[in-house]
C-alpha cells in the first residue's frame, strides 16, 4: 500500500521556524566556603566583609572558617554581621560547592575535597606537586587559578593587583633596611638636597617594575630598569610619561650599574616555569657593603644567584655584606590591601557565575574566564602541566563543545 504524498497547495501559507537561541538559565544561588589558610605564609582572604554582604543580599550562601580574617584583620564578628555562617570545624567549611582560597590546593587539602567540587585559588606552579593534580582529577574537580584568570579586557586583574602591591611595597622595604638600625649603608632613599640621589636598579620591567621605578622616582632617587623585552621598556617609558634610563640585559653594563647601587631589584619572571637568574654570584659580591637586594622573583626560583627563600618572620640575610630581602607572596605583608583587591574580582565574577546558571554555563558564554580553568570537571585542560606531570591533557573547548 503506497503512502499518500503530501499536498502543496497555493491556499496554505508557508512560515519558517524560529531560530532556536541558546537560552540561559535562570540565576543559581551559590553555597561558598571561605577556610583558614595554614600554608605558604598566607593572610589574606578572597572575600571581604563587604563583599560578603553583597553575595549573601544576592540570595548566596557563605561559609567562613572560624579566623578565617584574621590575618588581614578581619573579625568573625564582622563576617557574622555581613550574613556569614561562621564554622568551627575545617572539614565542614570543605562541604560547599564552592572554595575560595587565597593559597593553592595543599596535600593536606586533599582528603578534605568533595567529589565534583569547584575550586578557585591560586595555582603556584613553581610548588605544585602532581599528586595533587592526580587527586583532584579523580574528585572530578573544576579549578580556576588566580593567576590566568583573564578579564573582559584581556588582562589578569589578580596578578596586576597583586604585582602592584608588590612594587608599591619595595620601596618601603628598601628604605626600611638601608637605615643603619637595620644595619644598612645608613642612607635616605631619595637623599635630600645637595646630596646626590640613591641609585636604584630595577630588573625587569613588568607591572612590579614599573610601579617600584615610579614610587622610587617620586622619592627622588635615580632609577636604572633593565629588560630583555624591548616592548615592555617602551611601554615603561610611554607609562611613566618621561623618559627613565633603560637597557637590555647585558652582563657587563648590569655588573657595572651594580657596583654603584644601593638597591637591586629582581623583577623578572617567566610565564611558566623558573625565573631566569641573570645576577651571578661574582655580581653581588662587587656590590658596595650595606647595600641591598631584593628579589621578587624568589617565588619562581629568584634572578639572583645568591637569593635563598626568607619568610615574613626572618625576612632578611646577609651575603657579601649585601643585605638579601627574600620573601615570597609580598602582598601577603600587606594582607588587607591584598584582600580588598582579590575580592574586587572575585565577588562581580561570582555574581555572573549565579546569573549563568553555574560554572559550566559561565565557561561556555565566557571566553575570557576559560584561560583561568585548569581543571574542568576532572579533565586537565593546562597544556603545560599536563606536560610537567606526563598527565592526560584535554583541550577545554571541546570539552564544553561535547556537553551542550
């Protein structure tokens, strides 16, 4: 039996199908856990008070851990009046679906993480150990790191923040250890008049750079900034509005402007992996007696030589009758700030996570936030660490592609 065409008749009228939109959902109310860090020196915290109350108006939850502020001087109470829960216990802080942490995942973090869990912290990479990553690709975890976490506008706010907290506190370091009851060379940052300036040597002309050469300039010390990248020393100059003396990293006009400085700065890094040491053992050892060092770098291995890893607690030694300033994560020193400038971010971006329906929605509308994701329910989506750690990679658009 033969199927009956159909029929086409001029006295029908013929309408196309609406396009199908990609729908958002409805807003997701968030339930987050703020515990108190233990390691790498850490004082700060990713939400403030402030910030608090504007998540907890929005209908979100927030767990804070018992002292959780304490080091940027935060009370509970204040978390407390802000619509917080304070907890006691470390492990039940762990329960929520969302981690902040202003420290990276640690090893005795790992039994304490939940299944399917999403997790936004800095990453570290110089101290990251790969059972860690093992551990949180079989809890099926979603990560994001502080440090690649981009912007609408293209640029990393934390990292910037950060970086500029660093190089406005450097100057206050340099200042605070030449004086002769830190027994330094007993010199004024900047001199005064009639006597000629401090010269300041600064390696490396990034965000930390540049921020240290305008706060030495404006104390009236002479400022020298060597970089390999020509670019950076241009947009140095263009930044600072007049011109500053600048070279390419050449050996022997470093060691020359070293012998003569009163303070060194290590402001190099590199995007992965160690810094790279451009300061010999031989330079620091030519360098005038009280004079100063400072690497910023020392989280990445250090760009000078003769750096070893100092602490808050004992920041400083003595090599070559240089005085070596050590310390990783500066801006932990200045922990309120720190905290202020982190939440600044990360409270718009839990917003718009909420108003995505999610983190795996917010991941598929932001193309920017996929820079930050290194860990995407399980799967390894950092090409670098996968090659570190002979790990699985696999490539985050596809991933996100597959599941719609």
């Amino acid at each position: 039996m033969s199927s009956k065409r159909p029929i086409i008749t001029t006295s029908f009228s013929y309408e196309t199908l609406e396009e199908t939109l990609d729908i958002k959902p409805q807003g997701l109310p968030l339930e987050i856990g703020l515990p108190k860090e233990t390691a790498f020196q850490e004082n700060r915290i990713s939400l403030t008070p402030e910030a608090v109350r504007v998540m907890v108006m929005n209908g979100h939850k927030v767990i804070v851990e018992h002292k959780a502020g304490e080091g940027s001087n935060y009370t509970d109470a204040d978390y407390v009046n802000a619509g917080a829960n304070i907890v006691y216990n470390h492990e039940a802080v762990f329960k929520a679906p969302l981690l902040l942490k202003s420290a990276p995942v640690v090893v005795e973090d790992l039994p304490l993480l939940q299944m399917h869990q999403t997790i936004i912290s800095p990453i570290h990479h110089s101290a990251l150990k790969g059972e860690i990553l093992e551990k949180m690709m079989e809890k099926k975890i979603t990560a994001l790191s502080f440090e690649n976490l981009k912007d609408e506008h293209g640029s990393y706010p934390i990292v910037r923040s950060m970086s500029e907290i660093a190089g406005g506190a450097l100057m206050l370091i340099a200042g605070q250890y030449l004086s002769s009851f830190n027994k330094g060379k007993g010199v004024l940052l900047g001199g005064v008049s009639g006597i000629p300036p401090t010269k300041v040597i600064i390696i490396g002309a990034g965000t930390v750079g540049e921020v240290a050469t305008r706060n030495a300039m404006a104390l009236g010390a002479s400022v020298k900034v060597f970089d390999n990248n020509v670019y950076r020393l241009k947009q140095l100059q263009n930044n600072l509005g007049h011109r500053v003396w600048t070279s390419v990293l050449e050996p022997g006009i470093l060691s020359k402007q070293l012998k003569t400085c009163e303070v060194a700065i290590g402001a190099l890094s590199s995007d992965y992996g160690r810094a790279p040491v451009v300061v010999t053992e031989e330079m620091v050892a030519s360098m005038r007696p009280g004079s100063i060092v400072i690497d910023v770098a020392i989280d990445r291995g250090g760009c000078f030589e003769t750096s070893e890893l100092t602490t808050h607690e004992k920041p400083v030694f003595v090599k070559h009758n240089v005085i070596h300033y050590c310390v990783p994560n500066i801006p932990s020193g200045f922990a309120r700030t720190a905290s202020q400038a982190i939440s600044n971010v990360l409270m718009p971006l839990l917003l718009e996570i909420s108003d995505e329906g999610g983190m795996e929605e917010m991941v598929w509308h932001s193309i920017n936030l996929r820079e930050g994701i290194y860990l995407f329910k399980g799967a390894l989506t950092d090409f670098y660490l996968s090659q570190k750690f002979n790990l699985k990679y696999s490539d985050l658009n596809l991933l996100i592609a597959s599941r719609r």
